[in-house]
C-alpha cells in the first residue's frame, strides 16, 4: 500500500458534494438545436469542412484535422456558421457550427478497433486525435498530444486523476461509481500505448464509493493501485496530484513528462474507451448540474453543444434575480456571459448558486503582509511579493519570483482576510508578461527589417554612386581625346604628316630590311646545312631541322621588297599627275568652246580649270618635298 | 646599479617610469583587443525604443534617436514608448522621468496600417515610406500591408496620393484578450477570483424584464 505524500498551501473549503451526487447520470435530452464552438481545446482550432444547409450524422466529423476536430453530437442541418456567445472569461463571441437536431439521431457507421492490443500504439494515438479528445478534467489539452510519439521515452508511471477536488462538482465521482469498468479498459488502452511501470489512480478520501467500484474494477491487476489521499483543495492539480501519488515535484517551467509522468483524467480515460473499442468520437460528456438555484441537482450525460439553459431547466433551474451561471467550480469557474453558452468538452461543472449561497465580493482591503497566502498557495510561491510587483507592474521582478508556477487556483485569494483578488492580479501579469514578451519581439523584428532595409537602402545608394562616378570617369577619358586632337583638321594634318614620315623612313628601313634579309638567308643556308649534315639516327631532331628551315623559308618570303614599293609608290605619283594634266587640258578645251550664253557655266569650267591648275600645283609641290 | 643604489631619487625615477610604460603597454593592449563595437548605452537606450520607426521625435529612426539621446537628447520625444518607454529610459540613464512632450504626439493605442484594396491605384509610394518593408506590392499592382510586419508608425499615410491608407487598431480576438489588473480598493464585481461579473449570467427574460 502506497503512502501518499502531502504538499505544501493548500485549503478545506466547503465542499457541498452532496447537493449533486445522490442521483445517478441522467442522460440529458437532445436539444433542438446544439451549437458547436470549433475551438473547445487549448490550441489553434481546425478548419470547417461542412456548409450552411449540409446534413450530417452523428459521429460525422465536421472539421478537418489541422486542429483537434468536432464532431457532429447527433443528427440534423447544419443552419449557420457564426459568431456565438461561447464559455470564455472575455464573454466574446466565438465561431461555432449551428446544428438543428432531427430527433432521430441516426449515426455514421462506426470504425471500432477490433483488438486494440495487438494494434500499433501510434494508430491508437492518431485516433484518440481524430476522436477530438481534449481533456475532459477541466482544461481541454488534446489527449493525444501528452501521449508519447512512437520511438520516444515513454513515461514511468501513469496517473489517473479522480481528484475532483473542487467544491461542488461531481461528475468524475459518479462517473467512478457507476462506469469503474469503462474507465478500467480506457486505463487499459493508455498503459497499452504508453506502456508505464505503474498505473497510479488517485482519488480523495471524501468519495467512498467511487474508491469501491474503482478498486473492485482494476482487480488484481499487476502494477496498478488506486491511492487514497486526505481531502484537500487543490490536490486534483496536475503537479499537486503528482507530488500527492509520487513526492516527485515537477520542475519549475517543466512538463509532468520531463520526470517521467502522464496524467489523465478519469472521464478522458472514458472518452478513450470509447473512441477504440466502439470507434466513437467524442460528442458528450458527463457535467454536474447543481446550486441552489437548481432544485433537481445532479449529474447528466449531455450532448456536446447542448444550450446550458436547455441542460438547466431538466434540473428544475429556478433562477433567481439576478442569478450568476458558473461554469466549473466556486474556486475556479467563471461566469457566463449568457446561459446560451453551449456545454463544451470543458464543461465539467455547471453552478447556479442561490443567493448568498457564495460570498458575495467585498471590497478589497489593504494588504496587511499577515502572509496567510503563502502558506495556503500549492506552488510554494510568495504570492504578497508577487501582488506588490503586479501592483508595481515589474514584470521583470514577478518572472524571477515565479509568476508563471502559478496554478490560479485561487488558495491565496480564498484565505485573504484583506479579500484581496489575488489571481486577478497574477492573471491579468501572466498576460502583461506575455504581451510584453510579444512586443519585444515584434519591436526586434521591426529593428532587423528597419536595419536590413537602412543596409539595403545604402548598398542601393553606394552602387549607384559607383555607377556614376563609372560613367563619369568614361566622359571624361572621352574629354581628354578630343582635347588631345582638338580639330579634328589638324588631327588629320597630323595623320598625314606621320604617314608621311613613315614613308620617309621607309627608305632608311630599306637598308634594314637589306640586312635582316641577308641574316635570314645566312641563317637558312646554315639550318640547310645542318639537315644535310644530319644522318637521320634521331627522328625528332631531324624533324625540328626541317621545321626550322620552313619558318626561316617563310620568314623570308614575307620580308617585303622594298625597291619594288617604291617604284610602285613614285610611279603612283606620276599617275596622278598625268590623269591631272588630262582632266586639265579637257577643261582649258570646254573653257575654249564655250559661247559665254551661260555665265554660270563659264564660271563653272573657270573655276574647274583654276582648281585644276592648283592641285597639279601642289602635287609639283609635294615632289619638291619628297625629293 | 651604483647609481640606484648611490641615488634613490633616481631609482625611484626609474621605477615609475618603468611601472608607467609596462601600464600604459597593457592599456593599449587592452583598448585594441577588448575595444567596443559602437555606442553600447545607444544600444541599450536602442532596445527600450519600440522600434516604431515612426521619427515622430524628429530623428529618422530609432537608432538615431537613441544616439541622439547619448548626445543629451530629452528622453521625452518617443510618443509610441509613452510613459513606460520613459519610465524605462529614465531607470537606464538614472535620470527623472520627465512626461511626454506633447510636441512630438500622444501616446496611442497600437493600430496597423490597412490599404483599402479597391482604392489603390499602385503607385509604390507607400512602399517607399515603409520604414521596415512592412508593404507588399509593385507600380501599378496593388498594395497590401503585411499587419504583423506593421509597427504602426503611419509614415505611409502621408504619401498615399488617393488617401487609401488609413490606420486600424488591432481588433480584439479571443487569442489576443486578456485579464486587466483590478482596480485598487474599488468594490467592483469583477474582482472576485471565482464568479465574477454575477449580473452577466443573466438569461434572456432577465434581460427583458
């Protein structure tokens, strides 16, 4: 027998358990029309694969699988998708999918699996997703998300949470009583898939007959034990349940599956049971009805979606002016922004409580440091230092203290005697916290944008500068040719001038190309010799030598003439003149025969003659130059 | 050794001169191998700035402003720090926290940026103002603001030739909502831990009646 271990705060509220568990689960009646938030689980929602007018059965899904799904509960049309008063602390609406129920309820065909044991774990677990389990113990994690993957560590030891250590509720409590066995072969199915060393089922000592059946029901399985442990709020919290069944505390920021340890709840293991073994999803849940303002308390087995109010009036809801609806406990539900709200997989508790059945909110006092909330707080935290840091807004001060171990269990406040909304405070921090968290990161974002753009924006500017000092650079090279040859008249004075100097040298480089033409045939005659000489014994010089006399041979060949060039050159000279003297004397002879009927024409021949006579001139001129 | 020993003036000269060379050695040493990149009070004083990029203190950017600051700039021109943004300026630099000068704009709620699609003509000039390439689009196609990019500065506003821009603040969704402090010593309803708000639980005849 396991000793149970104690942990630290903690308080004995009023638990009223027995105005809802001294009738049985009732099954609720259908609604006429059930409305389906998409987003009942903590995580982003998945998407709507049903149209407006669509008719569906139950069991059908209704989203697909990007998000954990919902499935539709029954039956029936859907008639809309909208925005909706939904169970939320902000009272905002939220988009649900609008089911008006037939009354036949009639069911998809269900895919149970057949022997769960002998199926792949990762299967089961992709299942227990597409069932849309979320935990039904009252925060709506994905069942199948704490599951671990195939191939990773699975964990120690299994903790079956029937806790319920809230006041009022108690809905795990009958469950316990009255489907132990169900809950058994959905425990049954996780050990299969998670496979831990031990199952541990922890119940407090205020449910006697829940313990019973529960006992009875695990028998004399191996490894398995249901613990019994002193009532105490808020031992049902995850890390309290934990420390309660192992003395193992889970690490400030950590996971239960960092030491080794999967909770569930009893009425997810239920859920569980049901997905495998009869293949059905989830589409109802048990949820405890009670408060003065209810006469016939109790507990029904309700269909997700199911208007509270319809779930109110089959409990003889009795309303008084004004009335608060809770959903959850007195410690940590909250109110309804309207009794429309659907009942959600969440939805473990609702509570109409009578009037002055809850202490009505007294104004709160100043903190007189007494220090009661650190010793009632779970989490070991100061929760005095943390209101005065929330107060003072340092956010930096409530992270080193902790803020975020903090359970919102609602102990500090409950023992308050300043009536200090303690958990309000750490809750609107938590979201300061975040918020800021959030804005530091968008403000570094925007700091990396803005200098990758101020980088940008410079590289832009230098490339562009680059590029004009490039041109201008091109510009002025081009400046600097023209003033090198001003005119371009006397560029080609100058051209003229060098050629001609260049066909003045000509004549010196005569004599040179005498004397490079006797080197090379001195040079021939020798490689001739020596290819003659050669007596053949190494191929590779012979054919070098031959090589050699070819090129000298070519060499020579491409050497030029130069008395015949200059014979060409003088004779073209003559040429000119003589076709010169020509056009002149035809000219004088026009001139000659012209009647003066023209003058222009006269003028014409004059001038042809003139220009004639000028350039036979220069072209005299030129010899005179040359010679 | 005969004059150190002969003259302890000189020795003694001697000794902080040799002390002060082999200090200032490891000195040089150390600025050159342990030197600072940058300002690091402006990079200090850079990462309490929002990064809205808004240069409504008249700096173009917050860079800037943060250098300018080191400079003996007020800490009061930054109307999307507001008073936090002072407040926390004011601790980084020991100095009093001084209000917001109005000159430079009112601390606002954050808005982002909306281009009324059907409205713009493509003419990037927005894009151009876009201090953090927060502005989808190209000439003659149309604009988008990327909203998460967005820092709200409403640079882009002023340049938009067809006033299609205008700026939206962020609507409140159920991801982003959250709890407000309660307010100190007022007897309010909401303050309890458990049942809040007891009159909102009300059904439909209560609201009738």
């Amino acid at each position: 027998m396991r000793r149970p271990h104690d942990f630290h705060g903690g308080i004995y509220p009023l638990e009223r358990k027995e105005l809802s568990n001294q009738r049985e689960i009732r099954r609720a009646k259908i609604s006429r029309q059930l409305v389906l938030p998409i987003s009942q689980h903590i995580g982003p929602p998945a998407k709507v694969t049903v149209s407006t007018g669509d008719r569906v059965l139950g069991g059908q899904r209704l989203t697909d699988l990007s998000g954990l799904p919902v499935h539709a509960p029954t039956s029936g049309t859907i008639t809309a998708i909208e925005d909706r008063p939904i169970p939320h602390v902000s009272g905002m609406l939220g988009r649900c999918i609008v089911l008006d129920t037939d009354g036949e309820d009639t069911w998809i065909d269900l895919d149970p699996v057949a022997d769960y044991r002998g199926a792949d774990p990762q299967k089961l677990i992709d299942r227990l997703f597409e069932a849309g389990i979320a935990g039904l113990g009252g925060a709506g994690f994905p069942a199948a998300r704490k599951l671990p993957r195939a191939g990773g560590n699975g964990p120690e030891t299994l903790i079956i949470n029937g806790t319920e250590c809230e006041p009022y509720i108690t809905a795990d409590d009958l469950l316990m009583r009255e489907q132990a066995h169900r809950i058994v072969e959905g425990i049954d199915i996780l050990a299969h898939i998670a496979e831990p060393k031990e199952v541990l089922i922890g119940i407090e000592d205020n449910k006697p007959e829940a313990i019973a059946a529960m006992k009875q029901a695990v028998g004399d399985r191996d490894h398995w034990e249901v613990v019994v442990f002193p009532t105490k709020y808020p031992s049902g919290g995850e890390k309290q349940l934990i420390e309660i069944l192992t003395g193992k505390q889970v690490p400030s920021g950590g996971l239960p599956a960092h030491i080794g340890i999967l909770c569930q709840n009893v009425g997810t293991a239920v859920a569980v049971r049901d997905a495998i073994v009869d293949g059905r999803p989830l589409v109802s849940r048990v949820t405890t009805v009670t408060g003065e303002s209810a006469t016939d308390r109790g507990n029904f087995d309700v269909l997700l979606g199911t208007p509270m109010r319809d779930l109110l009036e089959q409990a003889d809801y009795q309303p008084t002016k004004p009335q608060r609806l809770v959903m959850g406990g007195p410690m940590m539900g909250f109110t309804m922004p309207s009794d429309e709200c659907p009942i959600v997989k969440t939805t473990n508790c609702l509570l109409v409580p009578g009037k002055g059945e809850l202490a009505d909110p007294a104004a709160a006092q100043a903190c007189i440091r007494c220090g009661m909330c650190a010793e009632a707080c779970p989490a070991e935290l100061l929760p005095q230092q943390l209101y005065w840091f929330a107060r003072s807004k340092d956010l930096e001060r409530l992270e080193e203290h902790h803020l975020f171990d903090c359970i919102e269990c609602g102990a500090c406040s409950y023992v308050c005697p300043s009536r200090i909304p303690l958990v309000q405070y750490y809750r609107a921090s938590k979201a300061a916290v975040r918020e800021h968290q959030a804005e530091t990161m968008k403000a570094e974002q925007a700091r990396e944008r803005f200098e990758a753009r101020q980088e940008r924006m410079e590289r832009l500017a230098a490339e562009k500068e680059a590029k004009r000092a490039a041109r201008k650079r091109a510009a002025m090279a081009k400046a600097a040719d023209k003033t090198d040859g001003e005119d371009p008249i006397k560029a080609a004075i100058e051209r003229a001038q060098a050629k001609k100097a260049a066909q003045m040298a000509a004549g010196a480089s005569a004599n040179d190309d005498v004397e490079k033409r006797k080197k090379i045939e001195a040079r021939l005659s020798k490689a001739r010799e020596k290819l003659a000489a050669d007596d053949g014994s190494d191929p590779t010089i012979t054919a070098a030598l031959q090589k050699a006399v070819a090129t000298t041979e070519q060499k020579l060949a491409e050497l030029p003439e130069p008395s015949a060039a200059d014979s060409a050159d003088s004779s073209g000279a003559d040429a000119q003149r003589q076709k010169i003297e020509v056009r002149l004397s035809k000219a004088r002879e026009k001139l000659a025969a012209d009647d003066g009927s023209n003058p222009t024409v006269t003028a014409a021949l004059e001038k042809a003659v003139a220009t004639t006579e000028a350039k036979l001139d220069a072209l005299a001129g030129k010899d005179e130059a040359v010679s | 050794m005969e004059l150190l020993t002969g003259s302890p003036f000189s020795a003694a000269l001697l000794a902080m001169l040799g002390l002060g060379a082999l200090f200032g050695c490891i000195l040089g040493y150390a600025s050159i191998r342990f030197r600072a990149e940058g300002n690091p009070i402006a990079d200090q004083i850079n990462a309490i700035l929002p990064q809205t990029q808004c240069g409504q203190c008249g700096y173009p950017g917050c860079r800037p402003y943060a250098e300018a600051i080191v400079a003996g700039e007020p800490i009061n021109k930054c109307p999307p720090g507001g008073e936090a943004g002072i407040q926390a300026l004011a601790d980084l630099l020991d100095v009093e926290p001084i209000p917001l000068d109005a000159e430079h704009g009112e601390e606002a709620e954050t808005a982002v940026a909306f281009i009324i699609e059907e409205d713009c003509i493509g003419c990037t000039k927005c894009i151009q103002a876009c201090p953090v390439d927060a502005i989808l689009g190209a000439a003659k196609q149309m604009h988008t603001v990327i909203s998460d990019e967005c820092t709200g500065c409403d640079l882009c506003v002023e340049p938009c030739p067809v006033d299609c821009i205008e700026m939206r603040p962020l609507p409140k969704t159920l991801a982003n909502w959250h709890w407000d402090l309660p307010v100190a010593g007022l007897s309010d309803v909401s303050q309890i831990i458990a049942t809040d708000r007891p009159n909102e639980g009300r059904s439909n005849e209560d609201r009738a009646a």
